[in-house]
C-alpha cells in the first residue's frame, strides 16, 4: 500500500482539487491519500466559508482517505509557517510516502533548487539578501532579486511571484529541515489562475467560486423582488454546479443559509471588542504584529467599522491585505509570539483526525502503528500530549467553538462544541 499526502484548505472543494487527489494518485501510485487540511481558518487571515466537517465531508467523498485537521496557528500562520505544520504532521505519521503539490510552473528541479538555498543560505546569498534590503525592497523582493543575481536565472522573479510555487518550495525546504523521507512531487496548476476572480468553463480558482457565492441571497418571500431574487439564486447554482463535483455541490448547497457562508465580517463585533481592550505595547505580543501594525492599528481603532473595511484601512505599500487580516486573527484568537516560539522549540505535533473513508481504514492502522507524534480521534485523548501539544490543540478547539458559535447567532440553531462533533465516516 502506498500512501501520498496532499496539504490543502478546501475553501470550498472544486474540480481543481478533484483533479488533484486523481492526479496525485496517478503519478505516485498511491492506494491511499492524507489530507492535511486547515481547520475553520485559512491562511489568508480568514474564516473559512464552510466548517471544517463539511470540507472534510466533501474530501472523503471526492477520494480522500483520511483527513487531518492543520492546528488553526498554523493554518493562519505565514507560508512558511503553514508549510512546515503541515509537513511536520505528515512525516511525524511515519506512513506517507509521497507529497504531491500543485504549482504554477510545475518544474520539480527549479523549485528544489531555490528551496536549498533558501536553507544553507550561504553568505554569498545573506550578503546580496542585505544589499537589496538596504535599498529599501520588501523581504520577499529582496530574496527574489538575490536568488536571481545569485543563479543568474532571470525566470526566478517570475517563480517567486506565484503564490502556489512560493508555497511550493517552503514544502520542499520543510522536507529538508526534517530530514524527510516523503518524495515531492510537483503537478502543473491547470486551466486557472490563484487569484482569479471569473468562473472558467468547468475548472475554476476557489477565489472565483467564492465570489460567484457571493451573488447568492436568502430570496424573499413575497412580490417581485423575491421572484428576481430567486431566479438569481437558481442562475448561480446552476453556473456554480459545473464547477463542482455533485457531492460536494449537494453538501454546499445544503449548508447554504443554515451553516454557511461564513464571512470574516461575521466576526467584527469580537474583534473590535478585542482591539479595544488592547494597547500598541500589548498587541505586539500577537503573531504577526509588528510595532508598525500595533501603532497603527491603535491610531485607526476609532475608524473600525467592519473586519474587511478595517483590513483596509491599516493597508500600506509595506502591510499587505492577508498580513493585517492574519495579524488580527491572532489578535481575535489569542496567537502569541510566545506560543509559536513554544511550539517551534518543542518541535509539538499532533494529527487529530477529522473524518476517514470506511474503505480505507487499513490507513488509520498503520498510521497508529508508525506515527511518532499523537493520534487524535476523541478530543478525550489527550493523555499523550505534551504540555505545548495540549496548548495547541486547546487553543484549536476554541477557534473553532467560537467559529460556531458565530455561525449560531448568523443561522439560529443549537450550539454544538467540539467536543460533541462526530468523526465523519462515509
């Protein structure tokens, strides 16, 4: 039996990522596939728009295994941080032969060769790094400039500018910092683009679902407007249905308006109470947040009206839009630089499984039989957690009972803890 890992958010399932399990099982050869998979927040500082059950429920009916939930300070953490979780979590499960990633360029070899650089840093590469800093370029346009002189490959900036081989490589430089045996294994990114906003015939960005989603309203009950509004909706689905493989339509649809969407502005109320109680001295504490971010933040708090406009708001040439939405999620959550530094020097992990195919339950034994790190599928299992581990996962567990408890108070219905959630099976 051969078993491949794929790291992934979900946000919601699409064709794309159906395409890649099918892929990804084709060039390894695998029987079995892992999910890594972030849990009710995303990497870009955000709730995610369905819950992490239903992603998981979506996953194992699309081919998925087992599914692994990404602790959420990792999960909303940088790509480099995210990168290392979720490779850590792979390689502590001792059974995953490959990992296999989707990127831009889909060129193994140059990915691996930037990503070793990136880890020996040799001086040549610190010194030109400096230079370009100096000159007053960002951290990630310094590193491109100095890996191009460096290399003289002039096709590095654009590698470097692809958010899919950026975290791409910070794959490949965790494997290396572990001293893993997981095989890479790198698949051309097809038909779209990350950051596209438009549906494409039938293999669309998430971005691009997500805000085709947007165009959905709850229709009214009554009169014209209602009668628009439902053709509006009905028009949606059904651009929205070629997109998407037919379970994972149905759960969504499902969901619709009774667990879902959830949007970052559902949380704004709880983060303007946060941000009132704090001050720039003690929001430096949060990860992420730099003195600049904390001054400014404390400047502005009085402008907040809304996450999204907050966001906004504090964006400048030097804080990008996903930094300050990832900075003021850990503010919301309570994501110290003081619990990232514990858990890097610890070197904690833990796979708490979110759900698994009945088909394949041979993978969760083995897994139990080769993993180092705690196999978690009860909440109640925590004998064998170390102290920084049982931080991690109780700091992921009220993530995501505050995530519900928001989508209560959006949708109405009863509060349901994480404790009470069920492994999914199907």
């Amino acid at each position: 039996m051969k078993t491949v890992g794929l790291i992934t958010e979900y946000n919601p399932f699409h064709n794309g990522h159906l395409y890649h399990i099918e892929k990804a099982k084709e060039l390894t050869g695998a029987d079995r596939v892992v999910i890594i998979m972030s849990g009710d927040y995303v990497q870009r500082g955000m709730p995610a728009l369905l819950s992490k059950h239903h992603r998981a429920h979506m996953a194992l009916s699309c081919g998925a295994s087992v599914v692994i939930e990404l602790p959420v300070c990792y999960a909303s953490g940088s790509a480099e941080y995210f990168a290392l979780g979720a490779v850590a979590i792979l390689d502590g499960l001792g059974c995953i032969d490959s990992l296999c990633f989707g990127s831009e360029c889909g060129d193994l070899e140059q990915l691996d060769r930037i990503s070793r650089l990136l880890v020996s840093e040799p001086g040549s590469y610190r010194l030109l790094l400096q230079n370009a800093l100096k000159s007053g370029a960002s951290f990630p346009a310094a590193r491109c400039l100095a890996l191009k002189e460096l290399t003289g490959d002039t096709s590095i900036s654009e590698v470097m500018s692809d958010p899919n081989n950026i975290l791409g490589i910070e794959y490949l430089k965790a494997l290396q910092r572990l001293n893993s045996s997981i095989v890479p294994v790198t698949l051309k990114r097809q038909a779209c683009n990350y950051h596209d906003t438009t549906l494409q015939a039938h293999m669309s960005s998430a971005s691009a679902i997500r805000n085709t989603l947007k165009q959905l309203s709850i229709p009214q009950i009554s009169g014209n407007f209602g009668e628009n509004a439902i053709n509006t909706s009905s028009q949606t689905w059904q651009l929205l249905k070629s997109q998407l493989p037919d379970e994972v339509f149905q759960i969504l649809q499902n969901a619709w308006n009774t667990s879902c969407p959830v949007e970052p502005d559902d949380f704004s109320l709880l983060l303007k109470y946060r941000l009132l109680g704090e001050t720039a001295s003690s929001l430096c504490a949060y990860q992420d947040v730099s003195p600049e971010l904390a001054n400014r933040i404390i400047r502005c708090r009085n402008n907040f009206q809304s996450h999204e406009q907050f966001c906004e708001l504090l964006k400048t040439k030097e804080l990008t839009y996903s930094r300050i939405s990832r900075s003021l999620l850990h503010i919301l959550l309570s994501i110290t630089k003081e619990d990232i530094a514990l858990y890097q020097s610890t070197s904690c992990s833990y796979a708490r499984v979110l759900g698994f195919c009945r088909e394949h339950t041979d993978i969760l034994r083995k897994m139990k039989e080769h993993s180092s790190i705690p196999i978690i599928t009860k909440l109640t299992q925590t004998e064998s957690l170390s102290p920084a581990a049982l931080r991690m996962l109780n700091q992921t567990t009220f993530a995501s009972d505050l995530y519900e408890s928001v989508i209560t108070d959006k949708f109405g219905g009863s509060f349901i803890n994480e404790h009470q959630k069920q492994l999914i099976r199907i």
